[in-house]
C-alpha cells in the first residue's frame, strides 16, 4: 500500500504544478479523485470534481 500513498502524493504534486489541472478525460476524473481522497489530498480532489462538474454543464 505504500507504493499507493507515493503514487498519489506524486500526482498530487504534478496537479499542483500544472495549476490545478491534470488532463485525463472525464473518464479518468473519478478514478483519480478516489485515489487522492484516500490518500490524504482531499483538497485536490474536491478541486478535481469541481472543475468536471462545470465542464459537464458547458
């Protein structure tokens, strides 16, 4: 499970420093969002849904 922890920490970062932003297609957004939630980023993965949800609506 540590490897786990590492990958989200390092996704967290590279999410961090693309502004916010990670291009995955709205099929990868939840996945990713689950995976940073449980691993202590649950800022960025509210961040995540946010940013799906609006795109939805346009």
């Amino acid at each position: 499970m540590r490897y786990l922890s590492h990958n989200a920490t390092r996704l967290a970062h590279l999410i961090r420093m693309n502004q916010g932003r990670l291009t995955t297609g709205f099929l990868g957004t939840p996945y990713l969002c689950e995976a940073l939630s449980v691993n202590r980023h649950k800022e960025l993965a509210c961040l995540k849904a946010e940013q799906h949800a609006r795109k939805k609506r346009v």
